[in-house]
C-alpha cells in the first residue's frame, strides 16, 4: 500500500505541536508531577454547580449535542450585552484560532503577531499558508506601535493580540487597545484574545462593539472557569463574521456535557470572584518567593506569574530542576522573554511544594 500523497503545503510543514503536555513529560520520566503548575488550568476546579451539571448529564451522553448550543450562547449573549448572532461556540479559543485562520487566510497572506506570543496561533497560520511577520515584545508587553506598524507594511490580513499577555502576564489598557484598533489599515482584522480578561482589573479591554467587523473577540472557559478539559470558547464578533465561522465549524465539536457544564458555570459568579481574591493571593506569595532568592516577579494580570530569573540559560536549568523535583512548570521560548520561567497560581498546598522544591532548584542551579 502506498503512503498518501499530501498536498505540497502539508508536506513543507514540520512535524510538531505547539505544546509538549506534561502527560507526555511524565510518561517518559516514569514518574506523575506533584504539581500541575505549566499550563494556567485552574488547579482550584470548577464551580460545585458546574460540576453538578456534569454528573447530571453524563447519563444522557448517548445523544448528540445541540449544534447551535442554543441555552449556552443566549446566555452567553445576556452576559457579553449583544445578541446570539453575535456568539459562535467552538472547541476552546485553539479550536476558534484555527477557523478564523481558515476563514480569512489565504495561501500567501500576511499574518502579524509577536515573536513569542501563544504559539497555536503561528501554528494554525502556518497550516493554512499564511505567511508570519512578527515583531518584538517591548518592556515585557505585546508592541502595539510595531504591530500596527507591521500590519500597514505588509497588508496583514490579520494581527493577533493577547491581551492580557501570555506568557508575561502583562496587560495594555482599553484605551491602548481601541487606539491600536484604530490605527489598523482597514483591510486588517484584529484577533483579539481574552482568555484571561476575567483576571485582570475593569478598563483591560474595550466594551464589547458587536457592530464592529474589524474584531474578533475570543474568550474561554478553559481558565478562570476551571473547564480545560472541556474545550469550550467563544468568539464575540459582527454577525457577518459569525456567520462565516458557522459555516465551517465543527457543529459537533462542543459536547453536551461540555455545554452544560459552562452554562452552570457562568451561572455561579459568586464562586468566580471567590477564585479572583484567592488567585491574587497567590500571585502576592509568588512575588515573595520571587524576591527570597533575587528574583522579579513580573506584574500579572493573569493566574500565572512570570519570574525574571535573569538568563535563558539559568532559566533552563530551573526547568529541569523542578521538573527532576516533580514541579511541572513552563517558560517562553523566544528572547528576551526566555530570561523568565512561567508558573501557574495553584492552590496553596501546590504553592507550597512549588517553594520547596525552587529553593532546591536555585540552590543546585546557583
């Protein structure tokens, strides 16, 4: 039998993924992490509702989920002050990443975004053809001036923004952001991710415009919401837009449990906000700990906390320390950013192994 013969672009691509997931870290160390701190889920779990929801469902998962996710988008409409033309439910923001690129890209089409920001994206770009152009983070923040910049010179047909960033954990104001909107050439569309908005304080992102069709909002329930083994994003855009993305999504692809339990859990904002303070909390002994060993802390907006351990190479060496101590962290991959290591606010008893065991790692590593 013969191997398949993929198309040209196919076989051009180099066979990776954007993540190598601590599972996978585990099964070749023959060993499980005592704490799951590199992939900011919420280690706190989801709403009791939430998870009531679930056991409630799990009898009926013998049926196909509603496509149009009717109850979750209404209600995600109710939240968001739009209407349900202006929601689309996908398989986690990766999942909504990937249909927007296909939507809008291309073989050949400029695509901006920063050298270092979250990687699925590139990947999904350079699936579909698209070509990257990135630019350089400044102070730790995503280059709003160089993106726009970026975007006029080569007649981006998208640029993407976290906001707040990942991986630094940095914010840009909603000021900042409309004005970065603004200056982008009209033939541009901003892919503006918020998976972590509901961390960060009021005034982080502009009020939602559904009446803007040069933006395409995305939100998840994979973080503050403790649903990331679901995969359950939304995106909150023009319904031209939306219509669009409805016609090549996987209409399937948001299981009813899935859909259930992120209904029960935008129902429960009094367990959200609970999380909120808690995950300050942490963040606040994190800068401690941080500051122990000579150490910055950098300012997060998010529920992890990037380190400035001063070197890609120091910073390497504390991955593998902590990894040979059962710490699953992460760091950026690109420089400047690569002078820091990633953690994730756990719980504090996840904290708390988390300071053991990096004492240990600085010690070793020096």
């Amino acid at each position: 039998m013969t191997s398949p013969r993929f198309p040209d672009l196919i076989s051009r691509l180099p066979a990776t993924v954007p993540f190598v997931g601590p599972e996978v870290q585990e099964r070749q160390r023959g060993m499980r992490f005592a704490a799951r701190l590199g992939a900011n889920e919420s280690m706190f779990g989801p709403s009791p509702f939430a998870i009531a929801a679930m056991q409630d469902e799990a009898a009926e998962a013998w049926k196909y989920a509603d496509p149009s996710s009717f109850d979750l988008k209404n209600a995600l409409a109710d939240r968001m002050g739009c209407t349900p033309d202006n929601i689309v439910l996908g398989e986690g923001i990766d999942g909504l990443l990937g249909n927007c690129v296909r939507l809008l890209v291309q073989e050949g089409d400029a695509v901006v975004t920063s050298d270092g920001a979250y990687p699925t994206f590139n990947y999904h770009v350079n699936g579909f053809g698209g070509v990257l152009h990135t630019v350089d983070y400044r102070d730790d923040h995503e280059d709003l001036d160089a993106l726009a910049a970026k975007a006029r010179e080569v007649g981006a047909r998208l640029v993407y923004l976290s906001n707040p960033d990942n991986p630094m954990g940095t914010r840009h104001t909603a000021e900042a952001v409309a004005d970065f909107r603004r200056s982008l050439p009209e033939s541009t569309l901003l892919v503006l991710d918020e998976a972590y908005t509901e961390f960060a304080p009021e005034g982080t992102n502009p009020p939602i415009d559904p009446s803007d069709a040069g933006v395409i909002r995305l939100r998840t329930f994979s973080k503050i919401y403790g649903l990331a083994g679901l995969r359950v994003g939304y995106a909150i855009a023009h319904p031209d837009a939306v219509t669009g993305l409805n016609k090549i999504r996987n209409h399937f692809g948001v299981n009813r449990v899935a859909q259930q339990a992120a209904l029960a859990a935008l129902q429960d904002q009094a367990y959200i906000e609970g999380l909120k303070r808690e995950i300050e909390t942490g963040k606040r002994a994190y800068a401690g700990i941080a500051e122990r060993h000579g150490f910055t802390a950098i300012p997060s907006h998010t529920n992890f906390v990037a380190f400035d351990v001063g070197g890609a190479e120091r910073g390497e060496r504390l991955l593998k320390a902590l990894q040979d101590r059962r710490v699953f962290i992460r760091k950026p991959g690109v420089p400047p950013l690569d002078r820091c290591i990633r953690v994730t606010v756990g719980p504090e008893a996840e904290r708390a192994i988390f300071e053991q065991a990096f004492a240990e790692a600085v010690a070793e590593v020096g």
